[in-house]
C-alpha cells in the first residue's frame, strides 16, 4: 500500500533508530554494556537521543509504547 500522510496532522511522533558500535561509546558506558558489540539508539526528530537499548526489536517496542513511530536509520 503506498499512500502519503501528513505525520503533523496525526499526531504522530517520528522517532529514528540507528545501530551503534559499543566500540564507538564512550568507557563509562561500554564497561556496563559488557559483551556486545552493537546495540541501538533511539533519537527524537532534533536529533536528541532518547535511549539506548539492546535490541532492534526493543527499540521499536519501546517507541511503540510511549507513542511514537519508530524509523530505522542507516
């Protein structure tokens, strides 16, 4: 199905989701991550990141919950 919507008018709220390198992130937060190499963050429209969670899937859900429609991010 392709059709167009104005998010604005929905109330919808885009919230982008992108993997993160844990080799990437500052010390303080790889050594409570421990053993994984990547995880994903969760970032508002301004580019505000929200959260940062294990999973792919835990970041939809998580966006899902509180409302917002989450956009996976290359």
């Amino acid at each position: 199905m392709n059709s167009q919507r104005d998010i604005k008018t929905t109330g919808e709220r885009i919230v982008y989701v992108k993997p993160v390198a844990v080799a990437d992130l500052p010390a303080e937060l790889r050594d409570q991550i421990g053993d994984v190499a990547m995880i994903y963050a969760v970032h508002a429209e301004n580019g505000e990141q929200l959260a940062l969670v294990a999973s792919r899937g835990l970041a939809f859900a998580l966006a899902r919950q509180h409302d917002m429609v989450p956009v996976t991010v290359h």
